[in-house]
C-alpha cells in the first residue's frame, strides 16, 4: 500500500498516467484540479463467485437451516417466481455490484435468465455453466448455454456427479478454469464415510453414488481432474492441513481457493476458520459473495469485514489481483499500474491508525 497517493488519471480513458506520492494535505492546495478523497483508493474488486440467476431469492431462505435443508428449499422456491421478476432482481444486483466497485464477476449458471443483463452491464462477466444431476445429468441445458459468449463448463461440485458425468465436464483444452464447490459443509467429508446428513438424504431420494470408494473429497478432486487445469475451489469451510497438502502436492497448475464467509454464516452458522489454514500454508484466496439467495448483499467489502486478523493490504490483494488471476482477466483488471485504463473504488469508514476495516467501512466507484 501507498501512503498519501496522488494518481494521474486521463479523463477520457481512465488510463493512470502516473502513480506517485504527495507530501502533506496542504501541497494539494497547491495543485489544480486534485480531488481529495478519505480513507484506501485501490481497483476494482473481482467477485470470483457468484450466482447472479438466484437474485430473485433474497430473503427467501431460512437462514441457519443447514447445508441439507437450504438445498431442499432451494428446490422448493427456485421456479416461483416469473422470468420478468428473475431478471429484474439480477438488474438491481448487477447495478449494485458495479455501485460498489466490482469490475469482474465468475458467475455460476443454471438457467440462461441472467444473460441478457449481463450482456447489457459495464461489468466483466465470465460464466461457469455448472453441470450436476446424480439420477439426470443437465447436459442438455450445459450444451445450450455454452453457446453463450465468455461461458466455460465445470463439475458443479464433488459429490453431486456420479463419476463418467464428472470427468466429463473437465475440458483439457479450455483455458478457463473450474469452478467447484468443494467442502462446504462436514456432511461432504462424510458422505464418503457413508454417514451424516447428505448421505442419509441421498439415500431417502434413492441416489446412487458410484464415487465413495475414494473415500474423501480430496481423493476425488485429485484423481480426476488433471494436475494442469487450473482450478477455483469454492467455500471450503471443512477443509484441514491435509486436505491443502495433498491438492497442492497433486496440482502443478495455480489452485485458487475462493471464500465466501457470509454465505457460510447464512446457511449453516460457520465461521472461516479455515482461511487460517490457507494463509499458513501460502495458498492463494480469493473472494466471492455467493447468490442473495445465501447473503444479505453482494457486497465484497462486507465479505472482508469477517476476517478480522488479516491485514488490510493483503484483504485486498485476495479482492482484487487474486480474483482477477483466478479467473484469467490479470492482463486487465486487478492492479492499479501506469498505463493501464483502470476502475478507482474508494473504501471509507477504516480505521487508519490500525489500517483495519471497521464495521462503518463502505465502497464506492469513483470511476
């Protein structure tokens, strides 16, 4: 971090033509045309993941109702509401992301609802067209949303493909990454211990599981899918030190891990104690706000606000630059440089003695 910066910025373009230091308040009394604002000025935030086709659910889901039960209210609720209102939600959302100074966005997609908002925004978008489905796979949609500019296809998740449908969503020749929602909750750990509260709700709807004989999560991540394919792995709340050790061991590609601690709290009460673990082992975090459907808000400063002990600077490198590298867009969003056109987004409300977040602090776009 700089103390006191003072960036040049050409109007038109928003290219940072100079990144420098000013002395004292009373030296920008002598420059023309400086505008002061209080508090951190950095880039602007990559949400890494996202769900932006769930904004129609905000609200309408218990909080704390477990990792079980938020599914199945999930599929109770999620084909409520018109097409008309789906897309109105995600609008608002999209517009509020942007407010609050998030350039680029990995968003999860089901359905093709959020595409037309998407197409219209002045936010990057890449889409991960997640595949799932234990008794039917959703290959049909997969293969008519990939048609779809900026999109990718990934597993949705460890234990939600059985084995021939999971390897199958790897694609070897896509650069994008994966985006897999891996470890959040105990119940995924002991689902291959054949105990806990997936297992038993897999066994009441008769799913058959042909992948526990790897036994852990970890296990199934690694011997499926390639050393090289760079990889975001999302929530992991009950990961350990082994868990890290062993995905580190196996993957010669970057593997990112993505946190999205409200969410966490939302449905199942969890606190992310795991990002201790990570920081300890030097593994790359990144940062996503999941769905409304799980969160009060899209708001990445609210995310940063839980991790009380991290200093500010290395918050908001997983923010920004990490997000950014995770989902391939490093040449363009991510760092404040010289030459480089930029977003400028002003985080107020911290305290500057301790450099911390506090409960007041806020973001905005300045440009």
């Amino acid at each position: 971090m700089i103390r006191r910066p003072l960036l040049t910025i050409e109007a038109a373009t928003h290219r940072i033509i100079a990144i420098e230091q000013y002395a004292d308040a009373a030296s920008l009394d002598r420059m023309p045309q400086v505008e002061f604002y209080d508090g951190v000025l950095c880039c602007g935030f990559v949400n890494v993941h996202c769900h932006l086709e769930l904004s129609y659910l905000k609200g309408a889901i218990e909080e704390g109702c477990g990792h079980g039960e938020f599914a199945r209210q999930m599929g109770l609720q999620r084909n409520k509401a018109t097409l008309e209102e789906r897309i109105v939600a995600a609008a608002a959302a999209d517009r509020a992301m942007w407010e609050e100074g998030i350039d680029a966005v990995g968003d999860i997609v089901n359905s093709n609802d959020s595409f037309e908002v998407k197409s219209q925004s002045p936010i990057h978008y890449h889409s991960f067209v997640e595949k799932f489905g234990l008794r039917q796979p959703n290959s049909d949609i997969c293969r008519t949303l990939l048609h779809y500019p900026e999109t990718s296809l990934t597993p949705h998740s460890i234990y939600s493909l059985n084995d021939a449908e999971f390897r199958s969503a790897i694609t070897t020749n896509d650069p994008a990454p994966l985006s897999i929602h891996f470890m959040e909750s105990a119940a995924e750990r002991e689902l291959f211990l054949g105990k806990g509260s997936l297992y038993e709700w897999y066994l009441r709807e008769g799913f058959e599981c042909d992948f526990l004989g790897y036994t852990s999560p970890a296990n199934r991540l690694t011997q499926c899918v390639p050393p090289t394919k760079s990889t975001i792995l999302v929530h992991c709340t009950d990961i350990d030190q082994r868990d890290i050790e062993q995905i580190a061991s196996h993957f010669t590609s970057k593997v990112y891990w993505a946190l999205s601690p409200r969410s966490n709290r939302y449905i199942s009460n969890c606190e992310p104690s795991s990002y201790r673990l990570l920081r300890q082992s030097s593994a790359t975090i990144c940062i996503g706000t999941d769905s409304l459907a799980s969160n009060r808000s899209l708001s990445m400063v609210e995310e940063l606000k839980l991790f009380k002990d991290v200093p500010l600077a290395e918050l908001l490198q997983w923010a920004t630059f990490n997000g950014a590298e995770a989902l391939g867009i490093s040449d363009r969003y991510g760092t404040l440089e010289e030459g480089r056109c930029s977003s400028l987004v002003q985080i107020s409300g911290i305290d500057l003695s301790t450099e911390q977040l506090t409960e007041h602090s806020t973001a905005r776009r300045i440009i």
